[in-house]
C-alpha cells in the first residue's frame, strides 16, 4: 500500500513540475517577445530619428567636425561643441545594433567628438604648430633684422582666446610683437584696422608705432585709449597729467596744514609713523636685529638739523650725525628736543677717566657713556666741561632694553657663566652704584614702556621731578622743524599718498572697506593698526580735497579716464572693432586697466595676446598689481601660457646671479633663463675708501680698471650710471675731471687713463694711456626700464632709509590695496634691482660704501662669491670687520678687528696675532673683482 501512495506523489510531484515549468517557458517567451518587440521600436524610433535629422548630422559630420587648417582656439571649440547640442539631439543607441548605417556611423562620430572634443582639439593644434613651423620656417627667419627663435615663434603660432607671453629681459618682447602683428596681417587673420596694441608707458607705445603704425594697426597707451573712447561717446574729456595731479595732491597737504588734526596726524607719521619701533624681542637673532636699525637709519631731529647747518656754513666742525641704536633711543631723543630739553647722546660720562682707572677690563663699564646726559641750568655739553661742580647741572637717563620680568631678547650676550638677562642686570646694578659713588643723578626708561604706551609719562614724571623744565613745541614749530630735519621722509609721505591714492582709485575701494581690512590683517598688531588709522584718515582728508579740485577745474586724472572708458564700453555707447588685442609690458596692470580689457572683450569677441614678465614689475606707484599676472586665467579665462627664455642682452655669470636674486620671492615666475650669443656679462664689486658722499674718484678709478681691460676700445663702449632716485646724482661734484649736468641728468668726463705693466726687474712692458671724454647718462631704475648699456654702473648699492632697498617706499599701509603675491617683503624693490642688474650687456659695476653695503648687496656678493676669498666676520652679526689699528697686549703684538656695524651698536672687536696669518688681505675687497 505504502508503494502505491509513492507512486501517485511521485506522479503528482511530475505534473507539478510539468505545469511550473510551461508556466515558466511561456513567461520567458513572453518576455523575450517583448523584449525583441521593445529592441525592435528602439531600432525604429533611432532610425527614425536619424532620418529626421540626416541633414543636420551629414551637415556636423562635415562642416563642424573637421578642424580647419588653422588654430582653435578654446572658444572655436566651445562654439562647435554648442552648435552640436543645439542643433541634433541626443538619443540612445539601441543595444548591440550594428546594422551598417551611413548616418549612424557619422553620429558616432558627432558622440565621439562631443566626449573627446578637448583632446582633440590639442591634437590638432599640436599638429598645426608644427606643420606651420615647417611651411613657415624661411618667413620667420627673414621676418625682421634677426631671425626669431623657437619660443617666439611657438608663441606667435597659438592663438587662443588668451595668450600670456612670459618673456624674460632681453629675450626680444617687441620684437614678438612684432612678428606676431606681421603673422596676423599676412595670413588673413585680421586686418589692420581690427589689431588694436596697447602698451602701458608713452614711450613704449611710441616705440610700437613707430615699428608697426606703418602697417595701418592702432597703437595706444592704455590711457589714448580710454581717451578715445570717451571721445568716441561723448566730448574730449579734459586730463591731468599725474605731475598735475602729484601737485593738487601736495597743494591739498599744504592747506590742510592749517588743520590742527591733520597737522598733528601728519608730524606723528612723520616722527614715529614711516619707521615703526620694534621691540628687541621681535627678534630671532642679533643680525636681524642690525639689519632693522640699518634699514631704519634712526637718526634723531637734532643730528639731522646739525647736518643741515653744517652744510649751511660749510664747517666741518659741526658735521656730525646722531644716529641712535633703537627706535625707542631715538623717539625719546626727538622728545627731548621737541621739549626744549638740552641733551646729549652716549657722551662720556663727567667722571669716565676715575672709572676707567678703577675697573679691569670690561667694554661696558671703560669709557662709560650713558644713553642720555641731559644738561640742567644753562649747560650744555660744550660749557659743562669748565663747570666746576658738573654733577650738580646734569642729570643721566639710561634706556633699557628689558621687558615686565627685568629679562632681555635672547640674542643679547652673556658673560661670565651669567645669561644675557643675568649680565644685563649686573651692569644695571653697575651703573646704579657708579652714580651713587660720584653722586650723580640717573633716570631711567624701560622698554616695556613703549610696549604698555607709559613711557612718555614716566619721562615726563621724571624730569619735573629733578627740575627741568619742559617747554613743548607747538605743531606748527614741530612742522617746520621737521621741513628742515626730515626733508625726505616729508617727501616720502607725499610720495606715498600719491601712491595710495593712485592704488585706491585703481581698485575702487573705499575708505570704509579699508578700515575693515586693516582690523582684519593687522589684527595681532595693534601698533601697526593704530598707525594705519592714523595715516588713512589723514590720508582721505587728502583725497577728499584731491577730488573737490578735480571737480573744480572739470578735469578727469589718469585713473578716471580708465574707469569711465570701462563705463561707456559697458553701457554700449562706444562699439570697439577689433579681432585682437596685443598688450605690451602686460606685468604693470592695474585692476582698472583689467576691467577696461575686460569690458571691451565682454563687449565683442577678441584675443588677447599679452606679454611681459612679471620679475620687471616695478610700477606699483601707478597701480600695476601683480596678481593680475601671476593669476591670469582666473582673470581673462581659458589661457595658453607660453615662454621666451633666451635673452639676447646679456649671459653668464650675470644670468645665474640676477635669476638667483630674482627668485628669492617664491611669488615670481620660474624661468630659466639662457644666453642667445657666446659672451660673457661680468659682474665687478668696487667699493669706496671712506664713508665720504663724493663718488668722483671712484668713478674714475673703475674707469681706469675698465680701461685696463678694454684698452682703446673703451672710448665706444656705451655707459649708464644708474641710481635709485634721481638726487643719486648728487653723489658726483664737479671737478677737474667731471663735470655734472643735472638738468640734462648726465656727467661729462675728461680724463686721462693709464695701462702700465712692470715686470719684476723694473722694466716697463706696457705703457699705454688714452685721453678719455665721453658723456655718461645718469639715469634711475625706472627710467632704465627698457634700456641696455654695454656697462652699467650702479651708485647706489647703500643701506638705510634712501638706499636701495628703498625702505620708506615699501609702506606696509599699501598691503591694504595690493593682493597677497606683491606682499613679500621689499617685493617690488627687489624687482627693481633685478631690472638694474639686467641692463648690462657686458659688464655690471655695483659702487658701494663698504660699511653700509645694500643687503640686496651683500646677499648677491655672499652668494657668489664662493671659495674666491674668506672674509673675517663678526661672530654676532655677521658683518665683516676692519682693521682698527695695531696693539700690544699680554699676547704681544696683535692687530685689532671691529665690527663694521659699530654705528649700530656692534661693538665685537678682535684681535690677531701678528706671528698669525694676517687677514688683513681679505678685508679690502680687490680691486679687479670679477665674476
């Protein structure tokens, strides 16, 4: 029975299966018919969807795809990409469809374009430039007077929407532009009427014209342009010229004076503004700190005025300086003087020679000289010396460097197993006890006073207290003190609200946005801020009566014929008609000039072909910013970026020694820059004897150097003197032998040059002379701009506050208008060096004071100076020594050594032995010192 009941479920189970698996096969059929039925009107509806576009695909296929013979550029490829979207729909391929289908092939190839447009595209321009560089190689190489390289002409070739040229000096900028102009012109890609080049400096532009304008192109300054489009539109505006417009800006400061808030805004920024103290702990190192006071110059009114009356009356007597070591020294020696207080600086102290008879050797205690010796009862440091009791009409005040704990920066030295702030005190404690054996009265000042903001009272307190009388000078007598002491730093200040205002019309920032930024960026220097409140509302008052009188004489500056030529393009009242731009010097742009290149490729589509070199921008005064060159594309959009590297002005080692110097700032451009000719640009380091301001004799010198080298070739070699300003003439008198002409800004030398050579038993092999006159050119750096001389020399390589570095014109108020990429600091000072360097075609003389030597200088001179010589330096600051003169001591005969810095409170001295090798040979710099 039991087999039965298998047998039947056996049989059941079978039907059951039998009928799931018909259920299943007709639910596959089912769904594989749809399937076919759904491939099957896909297939239909793609058909039908080719045929209903085959005009437009056949007319994609064979207009739009192929790329032409010429270059595409981004926007070609943008318009193609946006024609095929527009004019044939996307749709679906049906899966595995392979019928063969003439317009089905070319859609694959409208989707494959559409996938692979920007690869594409570069493969063609690849192929393009080097097809073009083969057909056109014998038009490039007989184009102009010499034959363009590869970079330029790879340069000229691209044309996209926006071409940035990277040139280096000398590397033939014009002459790109002028081969691209040419190429533009002769191969139909424009005609002279839709080239429109532009170029920032008058000079430039003229130079253009004058080599192209022939052609039929238009070439402009930005501001001829901005002037004809304003014309264009409206009436010919009425400009002034920026010296007209420096003079309303110094005309409104000379009215203002008469503000009493002004006034004391301005003597403030004047006297403590353009130098902000730094405390010593601001510091890393002690030659960083020498470094400040060198480039800071902290010389007080009273040394400044003796100067002026020096020179007055001609006696050398009174010539003396009073240059002090610190900020905080010289504000309270100015303060003193503006206080009517009779005062000395470090003069030796009344009872100096007892001291020194009575204390071993220690360079702080021999030949005591408090800080300050302020004089009591009609004394000064003349009459006190036949006074017969001194101690009673003096009083001392000695400024210490410590902060709140009686502790001193790090880098101050130790002695005597004691710490630097341990020894500190001990001569303090000195100092205390030497005036309380001799009776003499001390004050004393502290540097965290000038931190706290207290050290003006307690000076104040403490004088009174020991009877002086204090009688303060009015603003109006500070002023015109300050017209006779700090001439320059006046000028300084001018110069630099032109620049600011310059900047601020350029970037249309308000006054209220700059007070925000200068909370922000200035946030953890609340010194720095509050001077820069300061000096931006003396400077919008400036402003405001800068533009009241613009309004009243009906007359547009610079900046505003920019901006409003930038309106009118915007408004559409003026319509350009050009195919390309082509800019020159691109690296001095300004926002403004931006926005007007901007507008009038907003307006109508043209290309932009820059070029320039951003390690040659140095006309921040007029509002150039170097973001705009460093960020191009982000500015202009989709940008091809090209370089031109082989200078044909100048060659090793000058290359190698400006590049390096250059590209200190990691903000500038890589480059690598090579010779184009086989010669040689040498570099030569002549230093002056003495600290004397007339350079005449070593003019001369250098020029008998050169005579020695070039014989009678010299008389035709061209020569520039170069300077940092244009009073570095000043530096050359006339004499027998040079004549000085500072209207023309050039010297005439008459002179006789010698090449003699003796051999060792006195006979004379060579005798040669040449009766040398030529006239020289005197010319600052930004006047050189664009120049080249066979030799160069340059007369100012000095430190401090006219120097170069030029550190009163690299104002940390400007980094409120300037992007991040121009804040490294002496940024565009360090560009202007560099475009000094690179005016040498042959040689490069750098003329320097030996103890004030530029630190552009010296770091070029350490550089490159190698294994040549081993200078003996300063084992605190780092600067070379001198020979002091010859001792004899426990060690027997010895030479003394001084550090040069001695001015700015080094005194490390040393001493050889003279049984030593002497160093003697290394201190001098040798006269023929060529890299």
């Amino acid at each position: 029975m039991t087999a039965f009941y298998n047998i039947i479920a056996a049989i059941g189970l079978a039907f059951i299966g039998f009928f799931v698996f018909r259920h299943r096969y007709r639910r596959n059929k089912q769904y594989k018919d749809a399937e076919r039925l759904l491939l099957q009107q896909q297939i239909e509806q793609y058909k039908n969807h080719l045929e209903q576009y085959a005009s437009q695909i056949n007319y994609i296929a064979k207009q739009i795809l192929p790329f032409n013979t010429r270059y595409c550029s981004w926007t070609d490829l943008h318009n193609k990409t946006a024609e095929i979207q527009s004019t044939v729909p996307t749709v679906d391929i049906p899966p595995h469809y392979e019928e063969e289908n003439e317009l089905h092939d070319r859609y694959l190839e409208i989707l494959n374009y559409s996938e692979k447009s920007a690869d594409l595209r570069t493969e063609h321009n690849t192929a393009f430039i080097q097809t073009e560089k083969l057909r056109c190689q014998n038009y490039f190489a007989s184009l102009l007077s010499n034959p363009l390289d590869e970079q330029q002409i790879d340069a000229i070739l691209h044309d996209d929407d926006n071409t940035l040229v990277i040139a280096g000096a000398g590397c033939g900028k014009t002459t790109t532009v002028q081969g691209k102009v040419s190429y533009l012109l002769n191969h139909g890609l424009a005609s002279p009427k839709e080239i429109l080049l532009l170029s920032f400096a008058k000079k430039n532009a003229e130079d253009l014209k004058e080599k192209l304008g022939y052609l039929g192109v238009t070439c402009r300054t930005f501001h001829s342009l901005a002037y004809q489009i304003i014309k264009g539109s409206d009436r010919a505006p009425d400009v002034i010229l920026p010296e007209e417009a420096e003079q309303i800006i110094l005309q409104s400061h000379l009215s203002l004076i008469n503000d009493a808030a002004y006034l004391a805004s301005f003597n403030d920024i004047i006297l403590n503004g353009l130098r902000p103290i730094k405390h010593e702990n601001e510091f890393s190192n002690y030659k960083e700190y020498i470094q400040y006071l060198k480039d800071c110059e902290f010389e007080s009114l009273k040394g400044m005025l003796f100067q002026k009356q020096a020179h007055q009356h001609n006696n050398g007597k009174t010539l003396r300086s009073e240059f002090v070591k610190s900020g905080e020294e010289c504000y309270i020696a100015n303060f003193l003087f503006l206080n009517g207080v009779e005062y000395s600086y470090e003069s030796p102290y009344i009872f100096h020679k007892e001291i020194d008879a009575s204390v071993d050797y220690d360079k702080n205690k021999k030949r005591y000289r408090p800080d300050f010796t302020i004089y009591l009862n009609g004394y000064d440091e003349y009459s006190i010396k036949s006074c017969p009791n001194p101690q009673e009409n003096v009083l001392y005040l000695e400024h210490y460097g410590i902060d709140e704990n009686g502790d001193t920066p790090p880098f101050f030295e130790g002695r005597d197993g004691l710490s630097p702030s341990e020894y500190y005190r001990n001569i303090m404690q000195w100092k205390d006890e030497v005036h309380g054996r001799y009776k003499t009265t001390l004050i004393k000042s502290y540097s965290y006073e000038f931190k706290n903001k207290t050290v003006e009272e307690h000076l104040v307190e403490n004088l009174i207290k020991h009877g002086v009388q204090l009688s303060p000078k009015s603003n109006e007598e500070i002023y015109d003190i300050l017209q006779d002491a700090y001439t320059k730093e006046i000028d300084a200040v001018i110069q630099l609200v032109n620049t600011f205002i310059g900047l601020l019309k350029s970037n249309n920032k308000s006054f209220d946005e700059l007070e925000a930024l200068n909370r922000k960026l200035f946030l953890l220097e609340p010194n720095m801020m509050a001077r820069n409140v300061n000096l931006l509302d003396m400077i919008r008052k400036i402003h405001q009566q800068y533009e009241a009188q613009l309004k009243h004489l009906h007359k547009l500056d610079f900046n505003d014929l920019i901006n409003q030529a930038k309106d009118k393009l915007d408004e559409g009242t003026y319509i350009h008609p050009y195919k390309y731009i082509i800019v020159d010097e691109f690296q001095d742009i300004s926002i403004n000039r931006y926005q007007l290149l901007n507008a009038l490729k907003k307006q109508s589509y043209c290309k932009l072909f820059a070029v320039g070199d951003d390690w040659q921008s140095i006309y921040r005064f007029s509002g150039s910013d170097l973001t705009l060159f460093k960020h191009f594309e982000e500015y202009f959009g989709h940008t091809v970026t090209k370089k031109i590297e082989t200078t044909y002005r100048f060659a090793e080692p000058l290359i190698q020694i400006s590049s390096n110097f250059i590209l200190k700032n990691p903000n500038q451009a890589e480059k690598t820059l090579r010779a184009g000719r086989p010669n040689k640009t040498e570099v030569m380091f002549e230093y002056r004897k003495k600290d004397e301001q007339e350079i005449n004799q070593n003019v001369l010198d250098i020029l008998q150097q050169l005579y020695m080298e070039y014989g009678e070739d010299l008389a035709d070699k061209s020569i520039t003197l170069l300077g940092r300003y244009n009073h570095d003439i000043r530096q050359l008198k006339n004499d027998s032998q040079i004549m000085v002409d500072s209207r023309k800004s050039c010297v005439y030398v008459r002179t006789v040059l010698h090449d003699k050579e003796v051999d060792g038993e006195g006979n004379t092999i060579r005798d040669n002379q040449l009766q040398f006159e030529k006239t020289i050119d005197f010319l600052t750096v930004h006047r050189a701009k664009g120049l080249e001389s066979d030799i160069v020399i340059l007369i100012n390589c000095e430190t401090g506050k006219y120097g170069f570095p030029a550190e009163l014109s690299d104002d940390r108020i400007l980094s409120l208008l300037l992007s991040g990429d121009d804040r490294y600091p002496n940024g565009e000072e360090r560009r202007a060096f560099y475009v000094a360097l690179t005016r040498a075609k042959e040689k490069f003389v750098f003329l320097a004071n030996k103890n004030r030597q530029s630190k552009f200088l010296r770091e070029i001179y350490a550089e490159h100076r190698g294994d040549q010589e081993e200078a003996l330096c300063c084992e605190r600051c780092e600067a070379e020594l001198q020979f002091i003169k010859k001792i004899k001591n426990k060690f027997g005969l010895s030479q003394m050594f001084g550090c040069t810095n001695y001015k700015y409170g080094c005194d490390y001295t040393t001493f050889v032995r003279e049984t030593e090798p002497s160093p003697l040979f290394v201190v001098p710099p040798k006269k023929n010192r060529f890299y």
